[in-house]
C-alpha cells in the first residue's frame, strides 16, 4: 500500500497471530480431553491409573533418550497415558482378582487394546493416539495382538510404549501376582529384543537418565 506502508504486513502478522493462537487453544482442549479420559480409568480402578502414569513417564523419558521430535515425545506420552482405556468395558472383578484368570476371562482382557481404539477413533487427535493404543501388545514377530502386526508394520510410538508397558508390568505388583522386580524385567525385555521387542528401544533402557527414573518410579 503506496499510502500506508507496511499495513498488510501488519494485518498479516496479526491474522497469524491468530492462527496460532487458535491452534495452540485446540491442541490444549485436546490435551484436556487425554487427561479427563485418563482420571475416568483412575475412577474405575486406581491401579489402571497408576499403571499409566508410570509407563507415560517411562516412554516418554524413552522417546527423548532417542531424540524424537517434541510432537513424537508428546504422542508418546499421550498415548501411554491412556493406552489401558478399553479396560473401562471390563468387569471390575476380573481385572482385581487375584490367582490365574481362565482362558475366557484372558481373551475378554485382550479386548482392550481395540476396545480403547473404538473409544478414541472418532476424537479428532492430532496425534495418532488410536493407533498407539490398538497396537501396544503388537510384536514384532507378529506373535501379538489383536492384528498379529510385525516389524515396522507397527509404528514407532507403539514399539515405545510395548516396551515401556512390559516393563512396568513386570517390575511392578498385580492383583494375582507380586512384582517380579526391574532386574527381572530388564534380563526379560532384553531376552526377547530383536524378536518380540525393538533392540534399539530396549538398549535405551540402559541409559543413566532411564536408570535414574527407573530407581524412582520402582523403589
């Protein structure tokens, strides 16, 4: 503008500012929307929760120790927060009882992987969060499930969180069993890296700033 220099600059700036502005207030509501979905698992049943937590911290430290991008270590850390939500659609009682579940009772339990993706699928997530959550107990020899995935079938985020799930599940206290300890769980996920498990994300285990929350989260 010949009279007014700069003015479309000006008004440019401002309508990105805008942008930016609305974008970072969507992304914020869709945060939101993760944690209320985690505090409903936490009203249900308060191991779910503390499981979540735990492992949310573990492969997100996990994703940072491998350099990822800052949207790949918020995609991780979103997606283990609430990878066991499908467990809200099973019966209380079996998810707390203590001694060996029958063969039905396990195969109900392995519903919630693509339970808690029916949940979220119709959610716009910017972040692939139902994919992470239907493919957490995939592996990488297609031994897992629910869609017998192998190697880089399944994606990054979910090899991350596999791993960082399988260890806390080990290290810690179930309903019917006590927790085996990290060293056991270390001496197990290594066993089966390369087959079952990513080699690259199970070595990030051994990293100092990894044992550190390890001893912290696993006193």
């Amino acid at each position: 503008n010949e009279n007014h220099p700069g003015e479309g600059l000006v008004v440019a700036h401002e309508n990105i500012s805008t942008l930016v502005q609305q974008e970072e207030a969507m992304t914020a509501a869709l945060v939101g929307t993760v944690e209320a979905i985690s505090d409903i698992a936490e009203a249900r049943d308060p191991y779910t929760a503390g499981h979540q937590r735990s492992v949310a911290k573990l492969a997100r430290t996990i994703a940072e120790e491998m350099q990822l991008s800052e949207q790949q270590r918020q995609t991780v850390y979103l997606g283990a927060s609430i990878h066991d939500i499908g467990k809200v659609a099973i019966p209380a009682e079996i998810l707390s009882r203590p001694g060996r579940l029958s063969d039905i009772e396990m195969q109900l339990i392995r519903t919630h992987s693509q339970t808690g993706y029916d949940l979220l699928k119709g959610i716009p997530f910017p972040w692939p969060l139902g994919e992470i959550v239907l493919q957490h107990h995939e592996r990488l020899d297609g031994s897992g499930y629910p869609r017998g995935l192998k190697g880089d079938e399944i994606i990054l985020e979910a090899r991350i969180l596999a791993v960082a799930d399988t260890f806390d599940a080990i290290s810690s206290h179930r309903p019917y069993r006590p927790g085996r300890g990290t060293e056991c769980a270390f001496k197990e996920l290594k066993r089966l890296a390369g087959t079952q498990y990513d080699e690259r994300i199970v070595s990030v285990l051994e990293s100092p700033r990894l044992q550190v929350l390890v001893e912290a989260l696993y006193p």
